[in-house]
C-alpha cells in the first residue's frame, strides 16, 4: 500500500497511475523557491503598472474631462 495524504492506495493501482508517484525535483528546493519568488514579483509588477495606469487615466478624465488618449502633446489651437 501507498500513502498519498489522508487516502491508502494499492500499489498496483499506483503503478497504472504515474501522477500518484511522487517525484524528486531536479533542483534544489531553494531554486524552486527562488524561481517561484521571481515569477510572483514580475506578474506582481506587471498587475501594478496596467492598474497604475488605469488610475492615472481615470485621474486625467476626472481633471481634464477627456480621456488621456484623445489629449495631444500639442497644446495650439
């Protein structure tokens, strides 16, 4: 019999079933940590910016009363 959490499975039902077997990471546990911390701080990042950027255009609207893409860096009429 195997262990998987709180269940007992037999062993030949295991071995039809690969995903029951538990697998040894090929690196260490502090690089799959590192990695994992990495990818959360970019997707973190990214999230931040496009919500930044809503705010300001929000921001913008409520000052201006147009919205920040029909604003032109040329202020002539």
């Amino acid at each position: 019999m195997v262990n998987l959490g709180l269940s007992r499975v037999d062993d030949a039902v295991a071995a039809k079933h690969p995903m029951f077997i538990q697998r040894k990471f090929p690196y260490p546990l502090q690089w799959s940590l590192l990695v994992a911390v990495v990818a959360g701080s970019v997707v973190s990042y990214g999230v931040t910016r496009v919500e930044s950027e809503k705010c300001n255009n929000l921001w913008l609207f409520l000052e201006t009363g147009q919205l920040p893409k029909d604003r032109s860096t040329d202020q002539r009429s």
